[in-house]
C-alpha cells in the first residue's frame, strides 16, 4: 500500500498545481475523494467493533472520530471551491523558486509531503487500536514506509531551497511554525524506527534491533506526533484565516495555483 499512497500523493501535488483547469479541478475532485474514503474508514470502525473493544478511557476513537469530521469539513470546502477552479485561468510557473512564489518542484514536494502525513497521523493511530492480525500489520508497514518517504521527500525539500530559495515567512509566527514542522518531520520518522525496532514490526522487511525500549520509545513517538499534528492544523489554519477572512488571496497563490 506504500506505493499507492506515494503514487497518489505525487499525482495529486502535480494536479493541484497543473497549469489546465481540468487536471486542477479533477484533483481536487480525487483529494476529497481520497479524504472521503479516509473518514468511511473510520466511520465503519464505529460500526464493526473496533472501537467498541477499546476501553471507555481511550480517547483514540474519539480522536479518529474527530479526524473524520475534520476530513469532511474539508471535503465540503474542496468541493464549493470546486468551480471556481474550474473557471480560473492561471498563468505558468517556473520549475525553480523565485522571490515572489514558490516554483514547481517546491509545490509538488510541499504538496506531496502534505498528502503523505495526512495519511500517516490517522493510520498510525488507527494502528494503535486495531488488535494483533494481519490487517494491522499491513497497515503498520504502510505507515512505516510513508515516514520513510517523508524523510526523502523533507531532504530533497531542504536541498531544493537551498539551491533556489523562495518567498520568505510572512511573519515571525510563520517561520516557527515552518521551523517545527520541518524538524518534526525529521524526529517523527526517527521514532517511529525506534518504536518498530522495539516492537519488533518489520522495516522495509527488516526487524532492526531494539534501540530503545519499548515504552519510552511508544511515548516519544505519539508525544512528537502530537506536536506535528498541531503544527499541521496550525499551519492549515493560518491559510485558512489568511485567504478566507484576511482575503489575502496571494499569500495561498504562492504555493497553489
């Protein structure tokens, strides 16, 4: 499943930032599709058991619950966006950054690498609710491996900035909050290799060594993926703020058609 997930991040960050509206619009049609079958999934886990077999002061079903009606608030705004995407002409964009607006190869990573953890933070909590069987470790490995790629994909990122930088942070807030999420998605990814090692889940088909034991190492993990899960929602609610109610249109344009 690794590679599906990869594939349709990629094929998403190209779609978005398409030049033709037809291929802008048709991923935005496949982003809320994609969000949909997020929140169906955790729907039908209200229903089958699986959430009912945890105990009453587990707050993980409740927190995927909430990651649902997060998905489907964005599915409706994706969708009442959806014409005027199809109706907007937009001009080309260079393949390196410029001061103004980031370029291509900025957005397909910056937009890839979004795609990725929004399917990694609820399938690695999902994970962590389902009981030992073979769909928990495929769904394990799955989430294993778009840590992985979110590594690769945070170090091409770092290089491409560094050999063309872009627009600079609005304000102070922005380059923390930038800051964070870049250095999260360096540690997450870290842990998450410790905490497989030390529960002995599988690498890429390796079983590691136990670096860390195991508690510390599960502790690590959820409070750093916490801390993204933060920097994330903030980060998507200063957009959101910033082209809804600030109406600062370009500030979004600098990274999406």
């Amino acid at each position: 499943m690794t590679v599906f997930y990869l594939v349709l991040a990629i094929a998403l960050a190209f779609g978005l930032n398409a030049r033709p509206r037809h291929w802008r619009a048709l991923a935005q049609v496949g982003a809320a599709a994609a969000l949909g079958m997020m929140a169906w999934s955790i729907w039908l886990a209200n229903g089958d058991g699986t959430f009912a077999a945890r105990p009453a002061d587990d707050v993980r079903p409740l927190l995927l619950n909430l990651m649902a009606g997060v998905a489907v608030l964005a599915i409706l705004m994706l969708l009442v966006l959806l014409p005027g995407q199809w109706s907007r002409e937009v001009e080309s964009v260079p393949t390196w950054n410029a001061r103004g607006r980031w370029g291509k190869l900025a957005r397909l990573l910056h937009w890839s690498s979004a795609v990725l953890m929004l399917v990694a933070l609820p399938m690695g909590l999902f994970v962590t609710v389902l009981a030992p069987s073979p769909d928990r470790a495929g769904f394990a490995a799955t989430h294993i491996g778009i840590g992985l790629f979110g590594v690769l994909l945070l170090l091409l990122r770092v290089l491409a900035q560094a050999a063309s930088p872009g627009p600079a942070s609005p304000n102070g807030a922005a380059w923390l909050n930038k800051a964070a999420l870049y250095l999260l998605l360096a540690l997450l990814p870290l842990s998450g290799l410790a905490l497989a090692s030390a529960a002995g889940w599988p690498v890429l088909g390796v079983v590691l060594p136990e670096a860390v034991p195991l508690p510390p190492a599960r502790s690590a993990h959820q409070w750093l993926s916490a801390l993204f899960a933060l920097a994330f929602a903030a980060h998507a609610g200063a957009v959101v703020w910033h082209h809804f109610v600030l109406r600062d249109r370009q500030l979004v344009r600098r990274m999406l058609r």
